[in-house]
C-alpha cells in the first residue's frame, strides 16, 4: 500500500576511499548477532543533504530498513557531479558493491550486453512479491534485455515538469493580460524587461530566465511542436526532433529575445541555484519553472516581497497551434545487481521491502513526526518534512506510483501551493517521445551525439554560430552516427506501432 557505479589502477584511489570503511559498522560478532545478511549498495544522493550528526549510514530510515530486513546495509553515496563516470570506475575495478543504483538506461545496455549484470528473473519471482504487484508489466518491458529482467525500476511518480508562471502583479501594473501566443509571449517578456515593472527606476529586472544547457525552454520548444532529446514521427517515419526545421525555428525566436536582450544573457552559466536566487531576488518576471517551484523560489519570493503574485500561463502556442513540454519516461532510475555479486537474494528483499511495507514511512516520513492522519487527508509537519527528505535517497530505489494517493501527499503539503493542479495541467499539455524502447545498439556507440548539440544550439541563440549553419550540423549530427540511430530506431518503430504493426 502506498501511504506509500581510467581503468583499475586510476580507480584504486577511489575504490579504497568507497569500501575502505563503515560509518556504521558494527563489529563482526556484534553484526552477526543482529543482522542476517549484510549488503552494500551504491546509490545517488539526488542532491540530498542530511541533518547535522547523521548521513547515509547513520540516520533513522536506515535504521527502520535495517530493522525490518535483518540486513547490514552499507550505503555507498559517490558525489552527484560525476555520477556516472563514478559507476564506471566501479565496474572496472573488480571490486563491486552488491547493489548499484543508475539513471542512465543506455548504461545499463552496454554493461548487460558486458554479461556484467546478474539476469533477476528468478530472483524477483521467489524474494519479490511486493515488486511484481507493484510495477506495472510496461516498466518491467524497459528493463528486459534479450527476455531476461537485469534491473528493477522505479516509476516516475510525475508524467511531466515545466510549467510556465509569471508575476501578476507585473502584468496587473504595466496593463497586460497572460500571454498566450508566441507573439503575446514576445510582448510581455518586453515589458517586463524594459518597463521597469517593479517600479524601482533601475534597469534591473529579467523578462525571461532559462538555464545552462537549454534548461527551463521546453515550452518555447513546443509551440513549434518539437521537444529536444525525443523522437517524433514524420510522414511514418521516426526523426530525431533536434535536426527537424522546427527546432531551428524554436532557437530563431529564442536567439531574437537574446539578441535584443529579452533573454537573461547569464543564462549558458545559469545553474539550478543562479535561477532560484534571481527568482527570490523579485528580479525575475517569467519563465518554465517545475510544478514544485511554488512550494520552493516561487514561495520564497512571496516570503520576501507580499506583493508579489504569481500565477500559472497557458503554454505559449505556436504559428501552427503547437503546444507542449516533454513528457517522462516511466521508468526514472534503475537498480542493477553486479554478476558476480553474492548476496542477490538479499538485495531483492531490500528492494522489495520498499516497495512494498515500508513504501509509508520512506515515502511520506515517519507518521506522526513528519505527518498524522486528519480524518481523510494528511497534515504534513512541514520543518519535520524538509528536515527528513534525505529518506528520498533510499524511496527513490523503487518508486510505484499509486495515482489515487498523489493528490492526498501533495495537498498535505499545502493546497495553495497548486502541487497537484500544476501536474493535471502539465499532463495535459505533453508532447509524447514516440520511441519508447530499449536502448539501440547505435546509441550505445555514439549517445554523445544525442547530446553535443544542445551546445551548438545554445551558441546559436547567443549568436556565436550563425542561425544558417543550423542545416551544417544536421548534416553532421547525421554523419556521426544520427543516420544510424535513425535506422534502428525505425527498425523497432516498424516492428511495434509503425508500418508493420504489432
């Protein structure tokens, strides 16, 4: 119920630093006397933070997992930046955790075709009940490599992020109405740069904010109908929206708000936390923020300015009627179990006891510390809740989704943070990846590719490249390994819901 890891000798440094010790070790009779199995397992912090006094060894939900699995855990946490390259650095040294935790599905296709993984078939249908009822057969499909499951997934809660908010009381002062059109769009992120909408006489305020690597643009993206990074199907064909006219559209309208200097000029350095202090700062009067933002900068900027109001805008739609953001894979994260690890049956009871009787307490936090039961709803202790979200770190290894449950969580969080309202509006205005399978060989090759031109484009709206070499780097992209791609993508495209059905 839901109240619910250069090569070995450049690694040893690392690999020491990861295995050589046990903030909460225990010594060997004292461990055997408690614990049944013991288990190591490297996970991603997701940028979680602990309290003072406790980290991942040491804090009370380990405590609780520990408690009810008769498992020693041992929590590998390797820095954020660098994950990935982290994970690979593991593989190679032949030291391996029992566990590793990875975002990337495309990894986990290039360690499995290395017979690098352990098959967890038959694990899953002996240790892992709560997990066979709890994932759904279209997430166990994301994970099966030549018939055989070599990860259990976790499911995006959540089918969409980016929704647009603005300042009413900016629209409300210089005399607009939300935009709804590019060109209405156009007008307001104007005025509120150049109109000095927060009465102050400086020339300080920002019209639109984005990130560095394109972040926070998907809707301007589509309202030309394209979002960067999917497949869209063209005439019966997939084609990688990143080379299609559209996408050079997009980046025409994005380069003319840079160059008039509508477009914060920051943003190719801008990271998460540049945005949210520009926000707090009240300097900021539009742009694609996350359905949580209301309950983060959003919030905070209300805390400092009462003034200030912010509302959520329909998606700026495009000269053909487009608009949209990308939608979420359902599968989020995936835990893959080395091969030659000896403690597999262990690690499917852990994964299986968060998924199934311990989803509560490591989704929510413990009852009646971070929430108590009112009636039918839930109050939400909200410095308890901040205090404890670190417990995300160990949820997160299986997250199920139970639709029924998300409104009742987030209201408990504050229904005038819109939580729930900004993911119904969301859902309804996403742009589907039309290819939805396993990883191809080719992308495996050459997945850089998907990426590099995100770069390219960023340099395009700033004006480094000129808009007309848009059509060189299709052509380079297609060169690269993208005709390749294209292919085998078609391929599966042909053999599911293309030309040659199911």
């Amino acid at each position: 119920m839901y109240f619910s890891l250069l090569f070995a000798v450049m690694c040893a440094g690392f690999i020491v630093f990861l295995y050589g010790y046990n903030t909460n070790a225990l010594n060997d009779a004292e461990t055997d006397h408690f614990f049944e199995e013991r288990i190591s397992i490297v996970v991603n912090s997701l940028g979680m933070t602990f309290p003072e006094g406790l980290d991942e060894n040491n804090n009370p939900y380990l405590d609780y997992i520990k408690q009810n699995t008769q498992l020693d855990i041992e929590v590998i946490l390797p820095p954020s930046e660098g994950y990935e390259d982290k994970l690979n650095m593991i593989m190679a040294s032949g030291n391996y955790p029992d566990l590793i935790n990875v975002i990337n599905n495309v990894w986990v296709s290039n360690y499995v075709k290395q017979d690098a993984l352990m098959p967890l078939d038959d694990l899953i249908d002996r240790y892992g009940p709560a997990l066979k009822e709890a994932i759904p057969e279209e997430a166990w499909d994301k994970v099966r490599f030549n018939g055989s499951i070599y990860a259990v997934p976790s499911i995006n809660e959540v089918k969409g992020v980016e929704i647009m908010y603005a300042r009413k009381d900016w629209l409300d002062k210089l005399g607009l109405q939300p935009p709804q059109t590019l060109e209405e769009y156009y007008e307001v992120i104007k005025a509120f740069t150049l109109n000095d909408p927060d009465g102050n006489g400086l020339d300080d305020t920002i019209g639109l904010l984005m990130t560095e690597n394109l972040g926070r643009s998907a809707p301007f993206f589509g309202a030309y109908g394209v979002q960067l990074g999917q497949w869209t199907e063209r005439d019966g064909r997939l084609v990688y929206s990143d080379i299609l006219p559209e996408t050079k559209e997009a980046l025409a309208y994005l380069n003319t708000l840079y160059e008039e200097g509508l477009l914060d000029p920051e943003f190719p350095i801008n990271r998460n936390k540049s945005l949210e202090q520009k926000i707090v700062s009240g300097k900021v009067g539009l742009y694609s923020a996350t359905w949580y933002d209301t309950r983060g900068p959003i919030a905070l900027n209300k805390s400092r300015d009462p003034n200030a109001e912010w509302i959520p805008l329909a998606y700026p739609t495009g000269p053909k009627g487009h608009k949209g953001v990308y939608d979420r894979p359902i599968v989020r994260q995936y835990s893959v179990i080395p091969a030659n690890s000896n403690q597999a049956p262990a690690v499917i009871k852990f994964l299986n006891f968060i998924a199934g009787e311990g989803q509560q307490q490591l989704k929510l936090g413990f009852e009646n510390e971070v929430w108590q039961r009112d009636n039918e709803k839930i109050i939400t202790n909200f410095s308890e809740h901040d205090k404890h979200l670190y417990r995300g770190i160990y949820s997160s290894l299986v997250d199920v989704a139970v639709p029924e449950m998300v409104k009742l969580r987030l209201d408990s969080l504050g229904e005038h943070f819109q939580l729930y309202n900004n993911l119904q509006l969301i859902e309804q205005n996403l742009i589907q990846n039309e290819f939805t399978g396993l990883p191809m060989p080719a992308m495996g090759k050459f997945n850089h590719k998907l990426t590099e031109l995100v770069d390219i484009f960023t340099q395009i709206i700033v004006g480094v490249i000129p808009l007309n070499e848009f059509d060189h780097y299709v052509e380079w992209w297609r060169s690269e390994g993208g005709d390749e791609m294209t292919r085998e993508v078609n391929e599966w495209y042909d053999q599911t819901v293309g030309r040659g059905g199911p």
